[in-house]
C-alpha cells in the first residue's frame, strides 16, 4: 500500500509539472488528459496529497467543470466518503 501511495504521488507530480504553463498533457487535449483524468480525480481515495500541486488542481477544476465530464460523473457514487466530483467537495 505505501509503495503504490509513492507511485501515485509521483505520477501527480509529474503531471504537475507537465501542466505547468499549459492547460494539456500534450500541446493540446489529447487521450492522455482523458486517460489520467480518472486516476488523479481518485486522489483522496488514493490518500495522496495535492495541495501543494496548483498545476493538478487547476487542472482537475477545468476538466470536473466540463459539461459532459459533469454528466458522466453525476452518475457515479461517493467511495468510502471521497467526493468523486468537483460539487461533491463544495
């Protein structure tokens, strides 16, 4: 469990940094923003901490503040208490 905390924390990081002055993975959105979308959107279920990683943050406001991300996702269930949405943490 502690070593898949590790790796989830660096898999944001990177991302953090990848983000950093741009809104995409890539040069522009591409499977991969789609791709990582969900597996960082887990990170209070993943126990990992963001909050010094304001590239990932922003970016997981714009993509949850989507329309269509929205719809899909109000389908979905909060796990063990973990807001899964943007709305869910408000």
């Amino acid at each position: 469990m502690e070593r898949h905390g590790r790796e989830s924390r660096r898999v944001v990081e990177v991302l953090d940094l990848r983000l950093k002055g741009g809104d995409f993975v890539c040069r522009e959105v591409s499977i991969a923003d789609f791709a990582l979308y969900p597996r960082v959107r887990a990170y209070k279920w993943a126990r990992v901490r963001i909050d010094a990683l304001d590239n990932v943050q922003a970016r997981l406001k714009r993509a949850g503040g989507r329309p269509r991300v929205e719809r899909g996702l109000s389908v979905a269930s909060v796990l063990d208490g973990c807001p899964l949405t943007v709305a869910d943490e408000r």
